[in-house]
C-alpha cells in the first residue's frame, strides 16, 4: 500500500515545475528582447551617425559659395567709355597750349562742344563717317564753338566738302584778338573767297576777293592762320588770302554773329566738315 502511494508521489508532476517553466520561458523572452534591443539601437546608431556624409555636404556646399565670386570675376568694369564727350576733353586744354602744339576740335563722332547754331530754320546738323554735316535751310545752318579758345597766334585747319547747293558751303568765324571775322567759300553763285568783313566790305568786295572752282562731293583742305597784323589763308596748299590787317576795321557780316567767336556755316547749301584743328603758334619776335 505505502509502495503505491510512493509510486503515486513521483509519477504525479510536481506542482512547481509549471513555475519552473514559466520563468525559464521568461528568461528566454528576457534574452531575445535584449538582443532585439540591442540590434535596433546598433542599427539606429549607425543609421543616424554617417560621418562620411557630413563633408560629402560641406563638398556640395563649397562650390555654390564660390559660385557668385567666379561670376563677379568676369564684372570688373570695361575700360571708361567716356563720361565726357571725347571731343570736350583735350578741349580743356586749349588755354594751355605751348607753341606748336595742337588740339582736335572735332573727335569725328560726337558733336562735342560744337552746338547747333540757332539761325531759325536751318538744316539738320549731325555726324556721319567722321564729319559733321550741315544741311540745306531756308537761310544758313551752322555750328558754333562752346568750348575755351585762342584769339591770336594760331591756325586752324579742316576739311571742307560741298554736297549739294550753289552756295557758300564752309564759312569759318574765326577770333582775330577782340574782333571776328569770316572766312567764305564757295559764296555768290558758288565761287567766290573772301574774308567779311574788311573796312566794313564783305568778301565780294574788298582785297580778299578771289574765286575759285569748287567741285560737288569734293573734300577740300582749308589752313586759315591769324597773327598780329597779317590773316592768311590756304586751300588745297595754295595760298588763297592774305592780308595785312594793320589800321583796317575787322568785322563780320550781321548774319553770322551767331557764329561768334567761332563756328562753321552754310547757306541754302548742304556742307560737311570734318579733321578740325587748332594748332597754337609762338609769340611774334619783334
């Protein structure tokens, strides 16, 4: 009886082996939870620390801050297209000339300090291939100087051109000390030269009178030099006027005054001018 009770005893499971089994079962979910822990964190740790990626980013970035200075290289400024009209500069220093040196008056693409002379219904004046043109008006067209000027011992020289018309197609106003007075060409039908005024006579009508054959689309070099006492003139190299003005009364004629002290005109006549200078000459020895 006890021997069966005895194999009764231990073939029965003990009542703390389910215990036993839970626990281990715990333990073993303890461990796998822990490895999966510690996996994911690896994996979150080296998903979010990348140092290789962090200048692969200052590489990119580096060559978009570089970016503007290589663009501003290329804008350092042209070199100065003028701010002053090319004609105005050597201008400045005509009051500064020393004896033989020269000045270009005309710059062969601006105006400059040339102005449109007002006469009241005069051409249009304007500069094509390097020379100003004045064109046909009712009366004269012209261009006056604005800029500083020599009143005495000096010569001027240009290029003179008829384009169309029959009459005066260059007349130069020069200074002579505190008077003016106007070089005609090509006036009165075409041919006549002359100086106005003298004694009070236009050029058709005192010593300066000549006439000369001037062709159409013809350019013309014009030397007109002015010193104490004498006014002489060239064209084309040939002597054309010369006059001792010692006691004679220099003048010009009312319908260039606006010419005054210098300028350029036509009448009823398209002209072109172009190559104009102003050379200053030594003082006379006496």
């Amino acid at each position: 009886m006890m021997a069966r009770r005895q194999a009764r005893t231990h073939a029965r499971p003990s009542q703390t082996e389910p215990f036993h089994r839970c626990r281990a079962g715990i333990v073993r979910l303890l461990i796998l939870l822990m490895v999966a822990w510690l996996l994911s964190g690896c994996r979150g740790t080296c998903g979010v620390s990348k140092p290789a990626s962090e200048p692969v980013a200052e590489q990119a970035e580096t060559p978009v801050q570089a970016a503007p200075e290589q663009a501003a290289a290329p804008a350092v400024e042209p070199p100065a297209a003028p701010d002053v009209e090319p004609a105005a500069e050597p201008a400045k220093g005509i009051a500064d000339l020393g004896p033989g040196e020269q000045v270009r008056l005309f710059d062969g693409q601006t105006l400059g300090q040339w102005k449109v002379t007002d006469f009241g219904g005069q051409g249009d004046v304007y500069v094509k291939d390097g020379a100003i043109y004045l064109e046909m008006g009712s009366y004269a067209t012209g261009i006056t100087w604005t800029g500083p000027i020599i009143r005495m011992n000096y010569e001027i020289t240009l290029e003179a051109m008829r384009v169309e018309g029959n009459d005066f197609f260059c007349a130069l106003t020069f200074p002579v000390a505190d008077k003016p007075c106007t070089l005609v060409l090509g006036g009165w039908g075409g041919t006549l030269c002359g100086l106005s005024n003298i004694d009070y006579y236009d050029a058709s009508e005192n010593p300066t009178t000549t006439f000369y054959s001037f062709k159409k689309q013809t350019w013309y070099h014009v030397r007109l030099r002015v010193v104490p006492n004498r006014i002489t003139a060239w064209l084309d190299g040939e002597q054309l006027v010369d006059i001792d003005t010692t006691d004679r009364k220099i003048d010009i004629r009312a319908e260039m005054d606006l010419c005054q002290p210098l300028g350029i005109a036509t009448w009823v006549t398209t002209g072109a001018v172009r190559n104009i200078f102003l050379t200053k000459l030594p003082d006379p020895v006496f």
